[in-house]
C-alpha cells in the first residue's frame, strides 16, 4: 500500500543546507497500522508532508497504491489524492463557514459525487455526532471539531490515512476517545494508517512503531517504550 524508497528533503539556507530526512525506507501493507514517534524537529510532520504529496522530496521514491506521486503533476496528485488518501490533523482544519456535514460532504461534491449528503451524515453519525450535523465550528468543542475531521478523512474510503497529531490539542480523556473512533475507524474500513504521535501508548496499539531519528526510521519494539 506505501512504499517509501531513500527519501531525502534538504531544506537550503544561507550558508549551510538543512537534511531533514537522509534517506528513509518505510514498507506498509494494506490494512496495516503503523506509528512514528519521535522528538519535536525530527522531521515526522515533513515526512507526511511528503506522504500527502503536500511538499515534494529532494531526493527518493514514494509508491502509494501502486502509483508514484513524487513526479505527477498537481492536478493529477489532488485527483489521486482526493480518491486514495485522508489526512487527519492536529489543529482540525475545518471550514468556519460551513456546517460538519458540509465540511464533510465537500470534497465528496467537488468530485460529483450525488451521495455526497448522505454519505457525510452516515460518516458523521460513526463518530457520534449525529445531534451536530448543522453546527459550525465555533458551536463544537475540540473534541467535536476532531471527530468532524475524522469523518471527513474516512468519507471518501481512503486507502491510506495520515494522522499527525491527532490528539495533541485535546484533553487526556477527549483524547482518548477520540483515538479510540480513529483506531475503530481505520480497523472497519480496513484502511492502513500511519499515526505520527507523542503518545507511546497509542504507539503501542499499532502493528509496527518506528522512531524518527537522524533523518531515518528505526524499528522499535513495545516493549521497549516506557
């Protein structure tokens, strides 16, 4: 499902150029769920920047789904990534002007898709927010905000997930809650993730954990996170 093959990303600046990632591999199996932890500043939010065809690497190969993205051209990559990938965020990134379910049925209507409507409120009502379908933004606690954002992120069954500090923002017991609506997101719909986060119990709960460090990935075991 994600093949990632010696990416690099050098940022240049007066007088010395910034290596962010030196050549990082990463192999991902369909339905697989995966995390990378890491310090501040290593790199992970650049990483699934490259994942997300949001930045372009310097150097290296990433395959999603059996395409190449690191060259396509930007009408082709929105087009690939509207079909093949959600993306979850740390600060939501919801429209203030529209409603959950418009924020969620958007993408899907820009698509033409005629269930677009139905298919957000049936997304809308997995995360437990059925009593909200027409509130903004600003009537929603973070918590709420979140959930949204997970909704749009699965609506369109997507074959990879990206979650980058998804609960960051939010209260230990919000968080936990909804974590768990991502992880049972992700499990129903068999989609594989890739969850950057701080937490070393949510690292836990996924298949692989790996630590972002001096540009590359290294495998870690849960055992071996406090």
């Amino acid at each position: 499902m994600l093949e990632v093959k010696n990416l690099e990303k050098t940022y240049p600046q007066p007088g010395v150029d910034i290596q962010v990632l030196r050549g990082l591999n990463l192999s991902m199996q369909p339905g697989e769920v995966v995390a990378i932890i890491g310090q501040s500043g290593a790199g992970k939010s650049t990483l699934l920047s490259m994942l997300a065809g949001l930045d372009t690497p310097t150097k290296g190969e990433v395959v999603i789904a059996g395409q190449h993205i690191e060259n396509m051209k930007e009408s082709d990559l929105a087009r690939f990534r509207a079909k093949n990938l959600g993306i979850v965020f740390q600060q939501f990134h919801l429209i203030s002007t529209l409603t959950a379910v418009e924020n969620v049925s958007l993408a899907l209507e820009i698509a033409g898709d005629p269930a677009a409507h139905t298919q957000a409120v049936a997304a809308l009502e997995r995360v437990g927010l059925k009593d909200r379908l027409h509130h903004f933004p600003s009537k929603l606690s973070g918590g709420e905000c979140q959930r949204v954002a997970i909704a749009r992120a699965f609506v369109g069954k997507p074959s990879l997930l990206l979650a980058d500090e998804p609960s960051g923002n939010l209260d230990s017991a919000t968080g936990k809650s909804v974590m768990q609506i991502l992880f049972d997101n992700a499990k129903s719909q068999n989609t594989t993730m890739l969850l950057v986060t701080h937490s070393h119990d949510l690292a836990k709960r996924c298949q692989q954990i790996f630590r972002l460090q001096n540009g590359i990935l290294v495998k870690v075991q849960a055992d071996d996170l406090a």
